[in-house]
C-alpha cells in the first residue's frame, strides 16, 4: 500500500518584498543575490533535488523573471561556451535548467507567507507537501528536511523545523512551545506564536524555514485571518493544526542543529557568503589567509 502521506512536491516562495535588503531588491527579488557564483535560490531547488523533491512549485511575484530566466535553457549562451570549448563552464550554465521540473504560480499581492503557500493549493492537489523558504538556505552537509520527510511519513503530522536563538532574538521568529519525544531532537508542538516579544515568548525555540505539511493545511490556510503585520501567517494556519489536529494533522519539530542562514538579513547574508567560501575548494585557501590577515588589522 502506499504511504498516503509520501512527499514528492515542493514549494517555494519567493514573492515577498525583501524590505530589509533595499535598495538591492527594488528591482529583483532577493532570492537571485549571489551566495559566491550561484543565486540563493538554487541553493534552495538543490536541497529540494537532493531531498528527491523534482516537481518544485516556485510563488513568485513582482520582477519574477529573472528567476524564470535562471532556470531557463540559454542557447546562445551554451552555443558560445560550445564554441570555445569551454566545458566547465558550459556545465555549470547547463546545471541550473537541467536540475527539476519548475513550475511557477503568482502571488499577485503579497499578502503573507501562509497566502503565498495558499496559492500552490490547485498545483499541489491534496497530497503531503515540502515548503523551503527561499532565502533560507541550510549547509548541504547537513541533514534536516529528509529527517523530516521521514517524520512526516511515519506519523501524518505536519513537521517544522526549529532552532534555538539567543532569547534576545525570539521576537524576529515564530516560536514553539513543545513537549519532548523519545527521539532525539524531535519535540511535539504544544503551542506556536508568531514573534512574540521576549518576555512572553514559551520557548527558545525560533520556527526556521523549512516546513513538511499535510494537504489538509490548505483548509485550515482558507480560514486564517490577517495576523501579525495584517499578513496571513503560516505560523497561525499551523497554530490552528496545533488546537484542532482531527482537521489536518497535530504538529512536531525537529530541533536543528546544524547551519542554517537567513539570507534574507544584510549580516547573515555576508556571513553565509563567508562560511560557505572558506568551505570552497576554488578559494576557500585563499579567502581563509585573507580572514586571517584581515581580522589582524580590526
Ligand atoms: P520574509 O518575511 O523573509 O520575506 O518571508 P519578505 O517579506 O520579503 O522580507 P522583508 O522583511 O520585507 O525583508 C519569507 C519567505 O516568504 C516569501 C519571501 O519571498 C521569503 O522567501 N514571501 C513572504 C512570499 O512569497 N509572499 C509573501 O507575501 C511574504
């Protein structure tokens, strides 16, 4: 029989007005900001890949079409390559057209993240889904969203990832309350707020951007009123699975503990850009004795 929870679609949404990172996204979207040679959002299609995820559903909004264009085939650009000889490189063109099926629907006014998810309800269908926030990339070397496919899988319930924060910075994130389980690392929701300020918030514990969800959450997004900033949060779609899990599931978290940056944040961005680098066979060497001498003259 198969596994009426099995995951095999992905979403992600990258029509948000990237607000902290102007003027740099006034004209394109902060998902295609190079983290070194390639746009935070391939990053995102190839954990989706790695994960099995091939069918990938892109909420794309304002200034949408470079991303398109990443993802396009350009012929005289590989004609170009060809002619030179130029293989690596013509393999690193071809990398980003030939990695899944995309396919993209529009979020014609961003009104929130659990609206931009809402608006892949007709491509996603009624089956289990992976949503990746776009400007959230997590180290490949890191295992996080096939742990929590698995999660999924076993037990129907929706699945968020989650990490601990300094308590200062709770009240940039949605936050769990949880209870533990006898598997390490993997907590069930009891409660969910979204940014709540530090004093009032239950837990550590910051929702981070990969989600697992049930189809049944579009129901619940249907009937998710503007919350925090007049924005329909996904936060509070997940709230209501928490109250009433007979409709689309209950809730579990998985602790992560690995590396995870927002590149959506000016600093976390030119750190992402310089942990990844120092990790680079190309110039890792080289940026490494350029930190080590930099950090000599601050
Ligand atoms: P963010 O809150 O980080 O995106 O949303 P934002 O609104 O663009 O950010 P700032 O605060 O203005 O800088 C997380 C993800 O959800 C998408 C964003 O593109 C990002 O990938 N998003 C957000 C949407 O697709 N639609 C929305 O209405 C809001």
């Amino acid at each position: 029989m198969t596994n009426p929870y099995k995951v095999t679609k992905a979403l992600i949404p990258v029509a948000g007005l990237g607000t902290r990172f102007l003027p740099a996204t006034k004209a394109m979207p902060k998902e295609m900001l190079p983290l070194i040679d390639k746009p935070v959002i391939q990053y995102v299609v190839e954990e989706a890949v790695d994960t099995g995820l091939t069918d990938i559903l892109m909420i794309t909004g304002r200034n949408k079409s470079s991303l398109e264009n990443h993802f396009d085939r350009v012929a005289e650009l590989e004609q170009t390559l060809k002619a030179k000889g130029d293989s690596e490189r013509l393999e690193q063109v071809q990398e980003s057209s030939d990695l899944a099926d995309i396919y993209y629907t529009r979020q014609g006014d961003p009104k929130g993240l659990g609206h931009a998810v809402l608006t892949g309800k007709q491509h996603i269908g009624e089956h289990s889904f992976a949503v990746l926030l776009g400007d959230d990339v997590i180290n490949a070397k890191d295992i996080l969203l096939s742990k929590m496919i698995e999660i999924h899988e076993a037990t129907g319930d929706n699945v968020i990832a989650l990490m601990e924060v300094d308590p200062a910075d709770i009240s940039l994130y949605g936050c769990a309350a949880v209870t533990a389980t006898d598997q390490e690392d993997v907590v069930i929701v009891t409660d969910l707020v979204e940014k709540p300020a530090a004093s009032e918030a239950p837990s550590n514990l910051a929702v981070i951007g990969r989600y697992v969800l049930r189809g049944e959450m579009f129901q619940l997004l249907e009937n998710t009123k503007p919350g925090r900033g007049g924005e329909i949060q996904l936060t509070d779609a997940l709230e209501a699975a928490v109250k009433n899990p007979e409709i689309a599931g209950g809730v579990r978290g998985i602790v992560f503990r690995g590396n995870r940056y927002d590149t959506g944040d000016k600093l976390n961005f030119i750190k992402a850009t310089i942990k990844l680098g120092v990790d680079r066979e190309d110039i890792g060497e080289d940026l490494r004795e350029f930190l080590r001498n930099f950090a000599k003259t601050i």
